[in-house]
C-alpha cells in the first residue's frame, strides 16, 4: 500500500497559497468584475408557506409564485392539485416543521452575505459570459428534503440544510464527509459549479475515467475564474490539509492512474471509484481523500488553459478530453 503522507514542502507552499488565494495580501476581484452593475433579490419563501398559513393564503402564494412552485412541489408525487394543496397545508403545519423554520429564521435573520457573494459571482460570470441571464433566487424550509435546486432561469436554497455544524437540527442519513460541506463558505461555490454545467461542453459518448475528470476539472476551473478570491477548499469541498496533502503527494497520485492504466478505462465501477463521492480513495491510501480524480482532472484543466493561452469561454467549449489532456502539458508539482 502507498503511503499517503501530509509532509508538506516550500515549493507547495508556494503553488496553493498562490491559487487559494492564502496569502498574507488580501484578495480582491478584478475591476473589470467590479465594474458590472448586479442587484440580486433574494425572495425569502419560508415565512409566505409557514406564517400562519391557511388554505386560502397557501392557495394565493402558490399562484403568485407559480416558478417556485413548479419547481419546489411538482416533482413530490401528488396526484393532482387538491392533494398538493391538502398536503402542503399538512406539512407546513406541522409542530416539527414549524420549529425547524424558527430556528432558521433566527439564524438566517438576513442574508446579506449570500446577497453579496451571489452578486460577485453573477458579476463573474457575466464578465465571461454577456449573455448569461441573472436567475430567480429563492429561498425555503425543505425539511431537510432539497439542498439546492439550481436551474438557469431559477434558482431554491434550502436554508434549513445550511444551518451550522453544531446546530440541533441536521439533515438525517448524510454521511459526515459531506455534511461538512453544508455550509454557507460552500453555499455560492457550490452553485456557480452547478451553473458551470451550462457551459461545460462534453462528448456524451466518451465514457472514459478521464472524460469524468475534465468534465468535474472544468466545473471547478470555471467556478475559480468566477470566484477568484475564494478558497479551493471551499469549491472542491476538501478540508485545507486535504488539498495541502494532495499536492505534496500529486506525483504518487498520478503515477497510480498511470502505472494502472486508468486514465481510459471505461468501467463504471472504476470511474466512480475516483470521481465519485467517497471519504477516501482506498486504492491509493486510506489517507487519499476521495474523488481524487476531479481534483487531478482540475489540475489538467489548469495547466490545459494556461500553456495554450486560453480563454474560459474557449476551455468550455473544448469537449475533447483527449485532447485537453494531450495540449495540457501536465506534469505533477
């Protein structure tokens, strides 16, 4: 078995503080972001659906916002519009549900940090892509049902899944290592990443585990151009030494997919052994965190726009694999 060890040298240092932006200099967004006029409206859904709710107002609120509806309850299974209506009103009634959406409303007293961020990162976006079109944002009290919804014209955060790590109330059957990535630093990332998907050209008929490791590559790259002031750890959804560890040991990991010939494997159990969600990547140690390959295929990607002097509209739209691997260069730290 390799050992996977956390020993950390200069030079890795060096390279992630540079690209988590670490550094002692605070990082600010390039002015050409800044200059991009956003307003976001955050339309706070849990008081309308909990407030002393009665059938007459459920019945107003689900016709005044009839996108938010569609989205949050048409997929639940209800046979028509009577039983959702009846349902509902059972549901938001509810004496558990109710004191789950005072503790959110508590804690989520306002949302100005998520305000801001969303608009930074909208601005991103824009920069890069004009015509990219500013979704609905929305917020709710899913009972721990839905985390996000994030579609190009809506967007639904359920709040009471970002409530912090401590708090009483949590969602129910999450394994640990990704309840940890329930929180409000994950919050805007892991929406740009899901909005990166817009943009994110693929071969649907490229079943390779390296076509899986661009695909997540460009996703994450994508979110890092938009948010360049935020912390891999925060887009990746690894903890600091997990990425620190990674790089100092990044020619071990590489040299595993090389030496076993895994970059072009089409077994699905083998692509989902390094892409998938995991605590630990076994196969390379018990010390590996896991989706190991989206952390290495961002890395291809990195070095794929960099030494072809790209731009991010241009890395996007690349939908070989092949042969965004072969131009990339790429060579571990």
């Amino acid at each position: 078995m390799n050992r996977f060890t956390f020993a950390i040298y200069a030079g890795v240092i060096s390279l992630i503080f540079s690209r988590c932006s670490e550094s002692n200099d605070p990082c600010t967004l390039p002015a050409a972001f800044s200059e991009i006029e956003m307003e976001v409206e955050i339309n706070r859904m849990e008081e309308p659906f909990f407030e002393g709710l009665t059938e007459e107002k459920l019945i107003y609120h689900l016709e005044k916002y009839p996108e938010f509806a569609s989205v949050m309850f048409d997929n639940m299974g209800f046979e028509n519009q009577e039983q959702m209506r009846e349902e509902l009103l059972l549901i938001h009634q509810d004496t558990g549900m109710q004191e789950l959406y005072r503790e959110v409303k508590a804690h989520f007293e306002n949302l100005d940090t998520i305000k801001n961020e969303l608009e930074n990162a909208f601005r991103g976006i824009k920069h890069h892509y004009p015509e990219f079109k500013i979704p609905e944002v929305y917020t709710f009290v899913t009972g721990f049902g839905t985390d996000l919804i994030v579609e190009e014209e809506i967007i639904v955060i359920g709040l009471d899944y970002f409530l912090p790590e401590d708090h009483r109330f949590q969602p129910v059957d999450l394994p640990q290592y990704i309840a940890k990535r329930y929180n409000v630093d994950h919050l805007v990332p892991t929406i740009v990443t899901a909005i990166s998907a817009q943009f994110n050209h693929t071969d649907l008929s490229d079943r390779t585990l390296l076509a899986e490791m661009i695909f997540y590559g460009k996703s994450y790259h994508f979110t890092k151009s938009v948010l360049p002031c935020t912390p891999d750890e925060y887009i990746l959804g690894y903890e600091s030494k997990e990425i620190l560890g990674s790089y100092a040991n990044e020619e071990m990991i590489w040299g595993h997919f090389i030496e076993n010939e895994l970059l072009f494997d089409t077994n699905p159990f083998e692509v989902r052994r390094y892409t998938g969600e995991a605590p630990f990547t076994d196969e390379i140690s018990p010390d590996a965190p896991g989706r190991i390959g989206r952390w290495l295929g961002w890395n291809i990607v990195d070095d794929y726009r960099i030494n072809n002097d790209l731009s991010l509209r241009e890395v996007m739209q690349q939908d070989d694999a092949r042969e965004i691997f072969n131009l990339s260069g790429y060579k571990p730290r």
